[in-house]
C-alpha cells in the first residue's frame, strides 16, 4: 500500500524542472515582440443593445428597428438605402443594390429598377434579378417554398401596396402596387435580400439559415449563440467606398439600463444604446463619450378611438394632450429629449399652422374635460399598454411615472398594463385581445421618418380604429403627387389637420443618445433610427 502511494510521487519528479522551464520559456515569449503572434490584435466592437432579446438573423430581423439597425442593414441589404453619412438634416434614399429606378409614366403603379452588376453574397453566390424575385416570393408568396410567415408578416406590415414583380432581364426588375405610391422606394429600404443559394444549402429550413446566414453587406455573421450575434468584416464587400473600418461587431441584447451602463464600466462592451438618463452626467465627467442627435420618432399614447373610449371625443384627445408634462420628461431625461406636441417639430416645413398648441396646461384639460361630460373632481381613467424595453421605447417605466402624476392634475387617472415588447406589438396589431379589454391606449415610440407610418395611422384596420375621411383624402392626395414641389404643402395642411384632431398624445421627440467608451472613433449621428457602422472605428 504505501509502495502503491510512493510510485506515483517518484514518477512525478520530472515534472518539476520541466514546468519550471515552460515557465521560463512564457516569460520570455510574453517579453520578446518578436515571439508574439504576428499582426495587431483584431478590432471588435463590443455594442449593448437596448433590446430584451438578440434579433434574428434571417434577413427579416426581430426586435424591432434596433434590431433593423444592428442585424438587418450590416449583414443585408435592399435595393435602395437610407444616405446615414448624411448629418445635416434627414436622409434620403440612395441607390443600393439598385444603381437607378423610375416610375412608369404610362402606369404609376410600375416601377422599374436597374440592378447593380458584380455584387455577390457571403456565400459567393451572384446578385440578379433572379435573386430579387425569389426574395419577394419569399415575403409576399405563401406558395413559395421559401416563403416564411413570420417574416411576412413583418414585410407585408411595412410594404402593404406592394402587389407584384416581374424579371425584365438579368439585370432588370418591374415591381407593382396596388395604388400609386410616391413614395415606394422608401417602402422598399425595409426588404432585405438574402441569398437563395445559402437558403438552399441549409436544406430550405431558415432556423438553420440563420446560423452561418448570407446577405451582400459590410459585416457577414460569423457565430450566434444565446448571448451574442458575432458580425466580422466581409473583405470581398462590393462597396469598397464603403468598407467597414472594423474587424468585427459583436452584438449583446441588455434590456436593463443598469446593466448596459455596468457593462460599459467594466470594459465589457465599447458602446452602449440609450443609457440611462441619470448615468449621463457621471459618463461625460469619467471621459465617456455620450453623443445625440436629432431623430424621427416621437414617444406618445396611441389613442384608441372607438366608440366605448373616453377617446372617442375629440375634445377627450385635446385634453390629455395638454396634461403632458412634456418638459417634466425632458428634465427627467437630463436633456435628451425634446418636447413633442406632434408629429413633426414646430420648424418642420410640414408643420403647417395648426389651432392647438400642445403644453402642459392642466385648466385647459380639465375645461376640455367638462365640455366633453366629464365632471370635475373625478378624474378619467385610462389604462395604457407599456413595454419596459422595445425598439424607441426610451425609459418608459420611469417616464410613465411621471405622467401619471402629472396627469392627474389635469383630470386624467392612468394606469398601466406592463408587458413584453414583442407582446405589446403583437397586441397593438390584434386589438380585438382578451387582454385589450378597456385598453384605452398604447405607449410605444413612434418613426416619423418614414411616410409609410403616418399611411398606418389614416387607413384602418388598426389599434385606434382612427379613419378620418378629410385627412385621409389629403394622403391620397400626396400619395399620388409625383411632384416633389407639391409635396410640402400638401403634407403641411394634412399635418396641421392630425394636430387639431390629436389622434395620438405626443410627448418628446428622442435625440438617440448612445453613451461609448473613449477609444471609439468614426461615429456618424445620422438624423435616423438607424446608423453607419462602417465608418466607425476603435483607437489601438
């Protein structure tokens, strides 16, 4: 027995000078350049993610517009793009995977575009008109193999005119709409092409696709897990103008504020979205950088118009507009934010000259109220759908607050029903719900970049029921409008008409904080939701 112990002891005493010299043999590696790996470390930013989830990355992605901005537009990409170097004012749409595009003048419902030679998927697979109609079936064709409802859904919501597509020639592509749209080729910035071949490969199952997917973008996608959406540099990317400066992005979904500013501390992550309004001056005295910029969204309560609702009463949609403590939020937010009393802000040129100057006037509610029926001293309950963390969701617990406080001097008792932020989408889109029962309105951030979403708002079906038949004539009437001098009036006088209506209860407009790291270089603060993440860089 103690033989059995000692032999091991003895057959063990090699080991000792020989750890002794591998330990030697470290040290004077970690000491000698020259023995160290060759070539500088990789660049990787690290990005927290205001999302309660990682977006998918099947070209159709999930989360909302952060997931658009983080999982859609660097890894896939459309045939027109929104112009994001552009910081002076809002971007426009630019060519992309399509070098040109026209209007039929015989038929404004036809569209043709001329598509970009020598681009070719993360697979090697080339970019052609087949490509483009096999993505549409995938979208917009329940027949299709490849069709896939959940990303249908998405595509049909943003593209609803859309109605067909024809290959011309190789190079060469007609789409159809069910009505003329002046504005289609901003509808089409929303549809991502992926590659068929890479569909194929998978055994034309999209889960497996979305694991080593293929789109023509900057960043291809590496690895997906749980925790994290590695995107690496494309070095074959066919925008050479527009390569990306990094390595590598790799993307954390960080739902609590908290957390993301912990993470960003601790050198876990380089970039963090919408940090917390209270960590922001601690940020900018420790050398964090912390940027804004103007954007178009607005915070407000879709309110919810039919005939049971207290909002059924114009004069109901006016008062609650005026017990918006709007610069309460601004002060809550340190700054970043704007107070919103509508759409668009006062020096917009679609502004127009509306009656109703939306402020935190609580007589002017209450007298409103009583006009309405409503007795003084008895405040009007309304319940409001919220999500702790969504896409454009700002801190909407915290901001809820306090309005519900503010609210209530002026006649109004809200209370809310807190949910999942793909919850609440789901439920703002299927407003018959058990569980919409006497819900009076939803808090969601709101894109006013786009006019696709104002075309949500006037024709139902939609959470509202809002149908207004003069604003509605007034939309048709710039939907049509293919001259672009026409437009701002147009859209001024529809405007002022929506103020005075108050279909919604608008509260700030967000300026896109984001809060990063010293050694982040390269930013550009597109006036959108979405951002360049190929001209950003890291200092070595």
């Amino acid at each position: 027995m103690l033989a059995a112990e000692r032999t091991p002891m003895k057959s063990a005493r090699w080991l000792v000078p020989l750890l002794a010299c591998a330990a030697v043999l470290l040290i004077a590696i970690a000491g000698n350049p020259r023995a160290r790996p060759s070539g500088p470390e990789p660049k990787i930013l690290r990005i927290a993610m205001n999302t309660g989830d990682l977006p998918t990355t099947t070209g159709a992605p999930t989360q909302g517009l952060e997931g658009m901005r983080f999982a859609g537009y660097p890894v896939f990409e459309p045939l027109v793009m929104w112009d994001l170097r552009v910081t002076d004012r809002p971007p426009g749409v630019i060519p992309w995977l399509a070098t040109d595009w026209a209007v039929d003048p015989a038929d404004h419902n036809r569209w043709i575009f001329h598509l970009r030679r020598g681009v070719t998927f993360h697979d090697g697979a080339p970019f052609d008109a087949d490509v483009v109609v096999w993505n549409f079936r995938r979208f917009f064709d329940p027949k299709a193999p490849q069709y896939e409802a959940s990303a249908a859904a998405v595509a049909k919501a943003r593209a609803s005119v859309l109605k067909g597509w024809e290959k011309i020639d190789d190079h060469t592509v007609a789409i159809t709409t069910t009505t003329p749209t002046s504005y289609f080729p901003e509808i089409l910035t929303s549809v991502l092409l992926v590659s068929p071949a890479r569909w194929r490969e998978a055994g034309g199952d999209w889960h497996e696709f979305a694991r080593r997917p293929a789109g023509t973008g900057a960043f291809r996608v590496e690895a997906v897990d749980r925790t994290v959406i590695r995107l690496r540099r494309n070095p074959h990317y066919w925008n050479t103008a527009r390569s990306a400066k990094l390595d590598g992005i790799d993307l954390y979904a960080m739902a609590e504020p908290t957390t993301r500013i912990a993470a960003l501390r601790s050198g876990e992550v380089d970039w963090v979205e919408n940090p917390p309004a209270d960590a922001i001056p601690f940020l900018k005295r420790n050398g964090y950088q912390v940027v804004t910029s103007p954007m178009p969204h607005v915070w407000a309560y879709f309110l919810r118009v039919t005939p049971d609702s207290p909002f059924h009463d114009v004069r109901v949609r006016q008062a609650i507009n005026y017990a918006m403590d709007r610069q309460g939020i601004v002060t809550l937010l340190n700054g970043a934010a704007q107070p919103a009393k509508s759409f668009w802000k006062p020096g917009d040129v679609r502004y127009g000259h509306p009656v109703n100057d939306y402020r935190y006037d609580p007589a002017t509610s209450l007298r409103l109220l009583r006009d309405a029926g409503y007795p003084h001293g008895l405040p009007t309950p309304v319940k409001v759908l919220t999500a702790p963390v969504a896409s454009g969701q700002m801190l909407s617990l915290p901001m809820n607050e306090l309005l519900q406080q503010s609210a209530r001097k002026a006649g109004f008792k809200l209370e809310f029903v807190v949910v999942e932020g793909n919850q609440m989408s789901a439920l703002y889109n299927n407003p018959k719900s058990p569980k919409m029962a006497a819900v009076y309105a939803v808090n969601k951030g709101y894109n006013t970049g786009e006019m696709t979403y104002l075309y949500f708002w006037l024709y139902p079906p939609n959470l509202a029921a809002y149908e207004d038949p003069v604003a509605k004539r007034m939309m048709d009437a710039y939907r049509v409008n293919f001259d672009p001098t026409k437009e701002t009036a147009i859209l001024a006088t529809l405007h002022e008409r929506l103020v005075d209506d108050a279909p919604m209860a608008w509260v700030v407009h967000d300026v896109n904080p984001r809060a990063f790291s010293p050694n982040v270089r390269g930013y550009t603060p597109a006036q959108s939701w979405y951002t360049d993440l190929t001209t950003v860089d890291l200092a070595r």
